[in-house]
C-alpha cells in the first residue's frame, strides 16, 4: 500500500506557462424591456470581436467553457442592455480557472445605441467589445508572464501602476422629464424645494418621469441638501436592477460630499446581478484614487484587484503630499485574499523604497514600531504571512530598513526567522554589540546551534565582546556567556 | 454536490409513491358571488391536476380529523377578499406521518373579478387555482421523488419562493375630510402631515375614507416617520379587515425603510386564519430577498424563529444564505436564527449550495458561514449528512474561504468520509502553509476513524514532509513539528 501511495503523483508543482494558455469562455446576456435587436444577436456580435481581439497575441487558446473540461482561465464576456439610457454595455472578465495564481481582470466599454440601424448597432457593440478586449489585454499581458513562475526570491515584475483601469464607465444618460414641478427643485424658496422634492419622491413610485428628475436632480443639483434628497428618495427605486442602479453608481462616483457618498454606498450594498458588478468596480475605482473602500476588504479576490492596491498605495488625497497612513493600512488590508505571488508583485517596490519623500515609502515608526501597526510592519508582515521560502533579498531590505531608522519591526523579523548565513549571524552580532537587543542574541544563539561553523564563529566574537567590554549595555557579559555555553552544548 | 451522484443514487431501489391526505375548504366574510361549495370544488379540480400529472403522489381525500394519517398533507384553501374583489387561492403541503419533507405554500390571487360575468369569474378562478398547483407540483417533484427512491432531497439550487400576489390597490382617498386631504397632499411640510395622522387615527375604524388615507399614506408618503405613525394608527381596524392587512402586507414587501418594516410586522402578528398564511410568507418573502434593509431582516428573522418549521422556511433560508447583496449582517440572520429552526435531517439540502459557493474574507461573513457549518454539523443521535460531510475536505482546499477553512478541517476531523480519498485530498491541501496543520492534523484523526489507512497515511505524511515547501511563523505553530507528532502517533498505534 505504501508503495503504491508513492506513485500517486501528490505534489506536482504546476508547470510553468509554455504555449498558450486555454481560456474556456462563457458568454451572458442581461437585458431589460428595451431591446432594438435580439440580445443572441449582440452576444454573438460582442463574443466574436472580443475573442478575435484576444487571440491576435497568440498567446490565448480560446474556447467555449464546457462542463468538465478544465481549462487555464476563465473568460466571461458579457453584454448588458439598459432601459431608458438605451446603451450596451460590454465587460470582459477573465479570471482563474485550473491556474489559481491567475489574476483576475475585468474591462468594460459602454456605447449609445439610441435612433441607430440594426446594422449601426451590431458595428457599435463589436466596436465596444473590441475596446474592452484591448483594455483587458493591456493589463492581462504583462501579468501572463509571472503565471508560472512559483519562485519567491528575487525581484518580482512591477504592476505598472500609471496604467488607467480598464473599466471604462459610459456616460449617464437620463431622459428629460416631463413633469411640471420638476423645475421647482431648483427654486430659490428653500420651502417649496422641499415641498417638491416630497411630492416627487411620492408620485417617483409609480411613474417615470419624477423618477428621472429625481436621478437628474440627485446628479447635478447645485445645493447639496437638495442632491441628497433627491439621492435618499430614490432609495426604493434603486432596489430594482435598471437605470436607476446607474445613476446612484453615478453619484457615488463624482459627488464630492461624503454625506451624499455614503447614502450612495448604501443603496449599492443592496444592488444584485449587473448592478452588483458595477458598483464593486465603482468601489475599486475609487479605492484607487484614495477615495474610500466600501465594503472591499469582505469581498474577497475581485477583478482587477491587484492593480487597484497598487494605486491605492500611491493615491494622494486633495491637498495632501502624501497617502496618509489610515489610507496605507486600508490599502494592506484588501491584500488579504492574494497569494504570496500577488502580493509580492505588488509590495515588492514600496519595501524596496528607501527614500522617505518617494512615493512608494511605507510610514514606520522606527524604535517605537514594537509598540504600534505602522503600515511598513503590516505590509512586511501581509508578505510574509504565506511566503514558504527565505527570501535573502527581503533580508536585505530589512536590513537596510534597521540600518536606516532602526526599524524594530525588522528586527524582530530578522531575529524571528533567523535562517542561518555568515551575512546574517554577522549582522545579529552587530545589533548586540551596537544596540544590545536581547532578540538578536537569541538569534545568533539560534544560528550558532544550528551551523557548526557559525557557532564557532559566534562564540568567538561574543568572547571577544565579553573580553573587552565593547557592547552596548542592554545585554549584560552574563548573557554573553550563557549564549557561548548553551552553543557549546548545542555543538555536542 | 456532483449532480450526477444524485441522479445515479436515483437508479437505487424505488417504492410507491407516498400517501397525500388532502382537504379542500373556501371562505368568506361578506361577498360571496359563487356558492362556496361549487367554488370548492372548482379550486380542488382545478389545482389537483397539475398535482397528479407527474405521478409522484397518490392522493385521497379526508377530513380534517384524518388529514395526518398520511404520509403528507395538502391543504386547499380559497377565500373572497371583499371590498377589492378579488379570490385568493393557497394550497399547502406538509407532514403527515412523515416529517422528512419541507412544508410548501403556494398563493395565487386572481384579477379583479368585480363587474365580471359569472362564467368570467369561474374561468379566473379555475385559472389561478391551475396556477397554484403547477407551481406547487415544480417544487414537490424532485422531492417527491427523492423520498419514493429513498435518496436525500436535491440541494436547493434556486430557491425562489413559489408565490404570485395578486394585484394590491387603495382606492383614491374622499378628499371631503380636511385631515384626509392634508395627509394626502405631501406637499404639506411633515408636521402637518403628522398632525393629520393624529386626527384620523381615532377615526379610522368606523370611517373608510380615514382608512383610506392611511393605507394610501403607508404606501405613498415621503416620509419613513409618517409611515411609521400611519401603520401604528391601522393597528386597530388591521386585526380583522381583509383588504387592510392586504394592504400592509404588501406595503411591508416593498418598504425599504428598516423601522417602517419593523412597525409593519408587529401590526402583521395579529392576522389570523389565512391571513396569517400570508403573512408568514411575507415574512419569508422579506428574509430571501436581496431588498430588505438589514435590521428589519434581523427583526423579520426573530419573529420567524418563534413560529418554528413553517411552510417555504427552507426555501426561503435557502435563498437568504445564497443572496448577493453586500449589506452587513443580512445572511448572519439567517444562519443564526432560522437554519436551526429547520429540522436537522432537512438543513442540508437547505445549506449545501451556500457552503459549497460561498467566497468570504470579512468577520460578518465568517460568522454566517460558522454559524452554516455547525448547524449541519450533526453527533451520534443525529449523524451529519454524507454530501455535507464529503464537501467539508472540498471546500477546505478553496482559498477563498479564508480563516474558516480551519474551522472546516476542525470538522473535517469527525465528519469527513475516512476513505483514501479523504485522506489523498487532505494531504494535497496541507501543501498550503497556512492550513498544513490542521490538515496534517485531520490526517491523523481521520486514521483513527480508519485504521486500515495508516500504511498509506504514513507514506503520505513521508512524502509531503520531502516535497512540502513551509516557512514556520514564529508567531503560529510549526507544520513539521505537528507532522512528526502526527507521523509518531500513527507509528506507535496498533
């Protein structure tokens, strides 16, 4: 039986990227009353030109998922018609199949199609379906490349960080309304505002066209109480999928008052289906400008996440000169559902700067950081959560991180992990000399058990340090000697 | 679960199929257009053949006296709404001398039926009743069927609630009182609106155009706290006039406002007879939807706790756990309080898909998903089913289950299926550092369920101790250390 358990083929490594990968795609529709051609038609429209896109850099093999057939990544391609706005929204998602070091990315494109011909529309939305499959590509090339590559040292290839996301968002389109007291929303009588907003907000329940000055009114009103008026009374309506999810989407996009902001985020917490998706693309979208989070970090891995971090990392709010720390440990913490891979993708050059003005520089707290989460210590310790090798650059950085503002986050992991090396035992030895920091003593005691000739080593420069009384008082010459002895013994 | 599996498990051994009691019974207060009797017989005529048509109930007649002598029980209720004009039509299934199966309830509410000749009336009311029991016939079928082949039921894959409620209007409020005409108007600022509340509340039990007005402002006014004072000044007449607590009931499916919902379904407590069928599944209605805001669920979901196994319960928690909207705490409701008022032996067809499916990350998630896992988690007296106990080692590979993957594996433990795939599919999974040891350490327990896997266990252990690649935390325990303790253990035992 033991034998056989030998043969079972347990813990194949996942071979590295070589020929094209398989993409199995799936192809969707959502429309609503308002359909100028067949939504069939426009699927087969938007999955042609889409995939013709995405296989011209030959590096895709594409074809319909099928039940039981395992394939590399997922694509799903996706058309939404909307009622009212009369447009045709294309999103492109691909994702992790067999391959779960994939990314996941999702690009979109969003096109008029009001008062066109059959043959105008189905051009527009191959069109669309075309952008979005570049836009996806744009992202999703650069990253193939790391699919594969399971090493862990080493530099990883940067997330371009200048790169826009791929979701391109269509302008709002509302129709005009028709009711007579719309135009009293925007009266100077405070009184009468009001007075309209409620009987709006009544007759908006059962008839279009209050509804559209409401949304028009919770887009563009120049009084802000007004807007966020407009914007609590379409509450009921945005529960429904259509035109209306849009125009909440809208205003939580744009609106600069965080009042306004947050009636938004609640309404989209209840959206379903399509409006679901665009509202957490509308919450990536503004993780990465530094704007808020919603409710990111509860929703797992999610399209184009990795590249969001990275902007959200950099985003500088208005008049700031720099993220500020609160937006650092925010940011940090959507890394939560990535692989090690991913996250050191994205963490790689922020732990590499050095330069306390860059951009990239994580706040840390220097000698204090033991006693409070500085984003430098969350950030090292989010890489190091699931790493499952040594990565001696990291101790470089680290290194580099103490020498600089003797960073005692980094020195406890030094000191933690301790994996043995000269470089490393030699660094430790300078740390109890110059700072008597008990952790590295422990550290070299450690190394010196472990490696005969690091023991050597350390028991004579401990010796040395104990002789001539040349180390820094946080360590007594008892301390010294206990280490020297307890590596004597550990030798034999 | 692999549909297959069940599909194949249905090949195994099958008997009759089961025993449906039935009763047939039509109620009115006031309008009655067609004879009770004959409409008795139209409704049952007309719902039973869809009922029949699958071949998957015998089915005979009884009084209520011997309605649950059978194996399971159907009730027929129909009932005139007066005032609106409409007929309603419920049929509801559920345990007789077996209680393995779900209770279902299904509602149909025809149009108007006012002004219409009587054979129009009859054909709508024939048409609703057909309605009724094709929707109800799509429900049982597959577990029907299931108890007849003696499998488990079916996983509930989308369990939308099998109910159409009628048209629900509210006549243009007699604009000859001033207060009506201030309520309605909501141009008028909120305190004179509210002051207008005040005036008709003691009015609005004798008086239909105060009523009227307050049904329209439940339903129409801008303001939540309006609302609220309109519901509570109903509460009175709402305790028995039918096309009120029509009204409210279905005000409350389509409230957003947490405490309007709230005041509503305090009023609904006090329906009785059929109107409390209806209310229940309201309450049903608002804790699977995506819609309702998430502190009226909470509420909505306490009082369901107190009414226990109701019809649609599984459906409906079903479909709460596997909702999409975002909000907070929504499924954590569920999963708290009503999945434990399912019966055990049904929680798992209830359950699966949302374990299965489920991707979390944030605390409120987890809790929901904790608190899934130990309510079909079973023990000795009630063993937990096979399908959830086989997808404990399947979902723990999913890295999107987060932290709970370790309460999964803690499961896994006990309950998983001790098999060499178990075992195969455990030691895949400990190659990930950050559930190794509770992996490796399911390994060894799921050997001491199955000793004859030790050989194979070990040689297992060996190998990933070679090729597994761990960087020990210092600040967790150490996956090699708890190898080898789980390797010596197996050694040492016989």
């Amino acid at each position: 039986m033991r034998s056989l358990w030998v043969l079972i083929p347990l813990l194949l490594p996942l071979p590295a990227v070589a020929g094209p990968l398989k993409v199995g795609v799936e192809v969707r529709s959502t429309a609503g009353s308002w359909q100028p051609i067949a939504p069939a038609d426009l699927s087969r429209a938007i999955e042609n030109a889409a995939l013709e896109e995405l296989s011209r850099p030959g590096q895709l093999q594409l074809a319909r998922a099928q039940k039981g057939t395992a394939s590399d990544l997922l694509l799903v391609v996706e058309g939404r018609l909307l009622d009212e706005a009369q447009t045709y929204t294309v999103a492109l998602t691909i994702g992790p199949g067999a391959r779960a070091d994939a990314p996941s990315l999702t690009a979109a494109e969003t096109v008029v199609l009001e008062k066109l011909s059959r043959a105008q529309i189905l051009e527009k939305v191959e069109g669309a379906a075309r952008a979005a499959a570049k836009g996806l590509w744009g992202v999703l090339g650069p990253q193939l490349a790391r699919l594969g590559d399971g090493t862990q040292v080493g530099p990883p290839p940067n997330l371009d960080a200048d790169k826009t996301l791929p979701w391109q968002w269509g302008a709002v389109r509302i129709p005009k309304a028709s009711v007579s007291s719309a135009g009293d929303l925007d009266s100077k009588d405070h009184q009468k505002r009001q007075a309209t907003l409620r009987e709006l907000t009544s007759l908006a329940l059962s008839e279009a066209s209050p509804r559209h000055a409401l949304e028009r009114c919770a887009l563009d009103h120049k009084d802000q109480e007004t807007r966020r008026g407009c914007l609590e009374a379409l509450r009921p309506l945005s529960r429904k999928p259509g035109p209306t999810q849009r125009v909440v989407i809208e205003v939580y996009r744009k609106d600069p008052d965080s009042r306004i902001r947050e009636e938004a985020i609640e309404q989209m917490l209840y959206f379903t289906g399509a409006g679901r998706s665009e509202a957490i693309q509308a919450f990536l979208e503004a993780a990465s400008l530094g704007k808020g989070y919603g409710p990111l970090a509860e929703l797992g891995d999610l399209p184009n996440l990795d590249l969001v971090i990275v902007k959200c990392l950099l985003a500088r709010r208005k008049g700031e000169a720099r993220p500020t720390e609160g937006q650092h440990f925010a940011c940090i913490e959507l890394l939560e559902p990535l692989t090690h891979q991913r996250r050191r993708a994205i963490l790689w050059p922020f732990l590499k700067e050095t330069d306390k003005n860059g951009p990239r520089y994580l706040e840390g707290a220097g000698e204090r950081e033991g006693s409070t989460g500085t984003p430098w210590a969350r950030a090292v310790d989010a890489l190091l959560e699931d790493a499952t090798t040594w990565d001696p650059e990291l101790e470089d950085i680290l290194w580099g991180r103490y020498q600089r503002t003797l960073s005692s986050h980094s020195l406890q992991v030094l000191c933690d992990y301790a994996v043995p090396s000269k470089r490393l035992l030699e660094r430790m030895l300078e740390v109890v000399q110059t700072a008597g920091a008990h952790c590295a003593l422990r550290a070299v005691e450690k190394m010196g058990k472990k490696e005969a000739n690091l023991g050597v080593l350390a028991k004579d420069r401990l010796a040395e340090m104990q002789a001539m009384g040349n180390f820094q008082k946080g360590v007594s010459a008892d301390d010294l000697g206990r280490v020297i002895q307890a590596i004597s013994r550990g030798e034999k | 679960m692999n549909p297959t599996w069940w599909l194949l498990s249905l090949a195994i051994g099958a008997g009759e199929p089961p025993l449906v009691h039935y009763v047939t019974k039509a109620e009115t207060r006031s309008w009655e257009p067609i004879a009770l009797a004959e409409i008795e017989k139209m409704i049952e005529q007309a719902a039973l053949q869809p009922l029949t048509a699958p071949g998957s109930m015998r089915l005979v007649k009884t009084g209520f006296g011997e309605l649950k002598s059978g194996a399971y029980t159907l009730v027929i209720n129909g009932r005139f709404v007066e005032e609106a004009e409409l007929f309603s039509v419920y049929l509801t299934f559920g345990p007789g001398n077996n209680a393995d199966l779900p209770s279902f309830y299904v509602a149909e509410t025809t149009k108007a039926l006012g002004r219409q000749s009587r054979a129009e009336m009859e054909s709508r009311i024939r048409a609703a009743a057909t309605s009724a029991g094709k929707r109800l016939a799509e429900v049982l079928a597959p577990r029907l069927e299931s108890v007849r082949l003696q499998v488990g039921a079916p996983p509930m894959d989308d369990p939308g609630l099998p109910l159409v409620w009628g048209p629900v209007e509210v006549a243009p409020p007699d604009r000859g009182m001033k207060a009506v005409r201030t309520l309605v108007d909501v141009k008028n600022d909120d305190n004179q609106r509210s002051a207008a509340v005040a005036e008709l509340t003691g009015q609005a039990f004798d008086q239909p155009a105060a009523r009227d007005a307050l049904l329209h402002c439940v339903l129409r006014d801008p303001s939540p706290r309006i609302r609220v004072d309109c519901v509570e000044a109903l509460t009175p007449v709402a305790r028995n006039h039918l096309p009120t607590q029509r009204v409210l009931l279905s005000a409350m499916r389509l409230e957003v406002a947490d405490e309007v919902v709230v005041a509503l379904a305090k009023v609904s407590q006090s329906f009785v007879g059929l109107s409390r069928l209806e209310t229940l599944a309201t309450w049903l209605e608002l804790v699977a939807a995506d819609a309702t805001p998430s502190r009226a669920a909470e509420s909505i979901a306490d009082l369901l706790r107190k009414e226990g196994d109701v019809p649609n319960l599984d459906l409906a928690v079903s479909a709460c756990l596997q909702q999409e909207a975002l909000a907070y705490g929504k499924k954590r409701s569920c999963a708290d309080t009503l999945l434990k008022a399912v019966p055990f032996p049904r929680r798992a067809a209830v359950a699966y898909r949302y374990l299965e499916r489920a991707e979390l990350v944030g605390t409120g998630a987890e809790q929901a998903y904790e608190a899934t896992l130990e309510a079909v988690i079973g023990d000795r007296k009630n063993p937990t089913d096979p399908r959830i106990a086989a997808l404990l080692v399947e979902v723990a590979g999913k890295r999107s289950l987060g932290r709970m993957r370790h309460k999964v594996l803690y499961h896994a433990r006990d309950h998983a299926p001790a098999t060499a795939a178990t075992l195969e599919k455990l030691l895949q999974i400990a190659q990930e550092q950050r559930v190794a040891e509770p992996a490796v350490r399911a390994v060894g327990e799921v050997v001491d369920r199955a000793p004859e896997l030790k050989e194979m266990a070990l040689g297992g252990l060996e190998q990933l101790k070679k090729k597994a690649r761990w960087l020990p935390q210092p600040s967790r325990s150490d996956p090699y250390r708890e190898l080898e303790e789980v390797k010596q253990r197996l050694s040492r035992a016989r």
